[in-house]
C-alpha cells in the first residue's frame, strides 16, 4: 500500500462539498489526512463530509460559508487551527462575452478566483514554513493554459493567480512548502454541465449533441472523473512531493497539444 506520509495531518479543501474539491478531499482522507471541508450549502456539505467518514474514519470538520468572503475565510480559518494542506478551489464566474462585462463582473471573477486563493496562501504560509511542511494546490482550470474565450472572466483571474504563484512557489520551497497548481479540462462536474448548455444554446444544439462534441474532440474521449482529479491532488500533496513545486499540471486527458 502506498503511504503518502500525511497521516494524521490537517487539509483544508474548499468548495468540497462535490465536483473536484470533493474528490480531493476524499482522496486526502483516504490518505489519512484529516479534514476541514467548505462550501456554501450546508446540507450537502454535511452528506459529503459523513460519507467520508464512513469509509475512512478521519476527522472532518465543516463550515458552511462563502469562502470568497472576508467572513467565510475567517470562519474557517479559526475552525482549522493549524493547516497542513491548502487546497484552494472555487466555483468559476459564469461564460459570456467580453462586451457584456462591466467593472463589478472583473472585480468579482478576481476576488473569488485570484484573490480568495491568496488570501488564504497568506495565512497559512508562514505557520507551514515554521513547521517545516506544507502543501498548497490551487485548482485552477485548463483554460490557463488553453484559454477559451467564452471564459474570458476565468482565463483572466486564474491566469492572476498562476503568476502570482510562479513567484512566491520558488521563496518557500527550501522550507518543504510547495505551492503548484492542478489545471482540470472537462470533468464530469456541474460546472461542465453549464458549458454544454451554454454551447447547446449558441450552436442550437442538443445538450447530447454538445456532450458528444466535448468528448469525442478529447483525445481520450471521454471527460474525466473527480476521482481521477482526487487521486492526483493527493500525490502533489504528498510528504514524497517536497521536490514538485511552481508546477501547473494539465489533467485534460490530452487535449492540449503541445510538447512542453
């Protein structure tokens, strides 16, 4: 059996009450790691939380709360106590044009999926460095690296993050505090769901007509799994991954064609 060697230390996963954030934090527990899971709605937080549970008897604690505010971080910053592991994850601003966009739409997009992440990295980083150990992944998005124009909001503030990232990721490393980015395509999540409708609707398609474009123009095709996701945010989080960091990491099952 592979040991991570996280046994027994504490991940915070947000946005894990389902989709990616859950099969990460399903995946760390299995792992041994105990958990402080968020999200906004707290009945299907707290079904989440007991089915991990179940199967793996850690320690979850959960707060229900909007991490992207002031007051949703605060609250589970104090509930965690100490963090081990970070996993940032929030939910993506919705797709459209560029022209449609006002000030308060950017400044959103930036808040919930450049600055949320950071804010939290701040307060987690330096108690990390201390202890010697620390993990960080920020769920991001293929589009990163791929950029899709109907997500002009997202590509932009995750791109923000990633730069940001690229630098303070090499000013920790020497302490065992790595900080690397997972970059998912189309997944089996509700969020892929909203882009098939979206594509339905601009093509006046079927939505199983915009599901089988997306998968059969994936070079597996298919879409992934959020155990697939789970398992690799587990490996990054690993105590045998101190020498992987500043690293944005496709899981897109190969749709973009590049060499490096």
């Amino acid at each position: 059996m592979l040991d991570h060697g996280i046994a027994g230390k504490k991940a915070l996963v947000c946005a894990s009450s389902r989709g990616l954030g859950y099969g990460c934090a399903s995946a760390l527990a299995k792992a041994g790691a105990d958990l402080v899971m968020c999200a906004r709605g707290a009945q299907a937080l707290e079904i989440s939380a007991e089915a991990i549970r179940q199967e793996t008897g850690v320690d979850v604690k959960i707060i229900a709360c909007d991490i992207t505010t002031p007051e949703g971080r605060q609250a589970v910053l104090e509930a965690a106590g100490h963090v081990d592991i970070l996993v940032n994850n929030a939910g993506g601003p919705p797709p459209g044009n560029f022209r449609d966009w006002d000030r308060e739409d950017w400044l959103a997009a930036i808040d919930a999926n450049m600055l949320t992440a950071i804010e939290l990295i701040k307060a987690v980083i330096d108690p990390m460095i201390e202890r010697r150990f620390g993990r960080i992944v920020n769920i991001t998005s293929g589009a990163v690296k791929n950029p899709i124009s109907v997500l002009g909001l997202s590509n932009a503030a995750r791109a923000g993050l990633t730069g940001f990232v690229a630098g303070v990721s090499r000013e920790v490393a020497e302490h065992n505090v790595t900080i690397n980015g997972l970059l998912p395509g189309p997944f089996n999540t509700e969020r892929i769901e909203t882009l098939i409708a979206n594509t339905a609707h601009t093509q006046n398609i079927s939505q199983a007509q915009a599901r089988k474009i997306i998968e059969e123009r994936n070079p597996s095709k298919r879409l992934g799994e959020i155990e697939e996701f789970g398992f690799a945010c587990a490996w990054l989080c690993s105590a045998h991954s101190g020498y992987i960091t500043g690293q944005n990491i496709l899981m897109d099952g190969g749709l973009h064609n590049a060499t490096l």
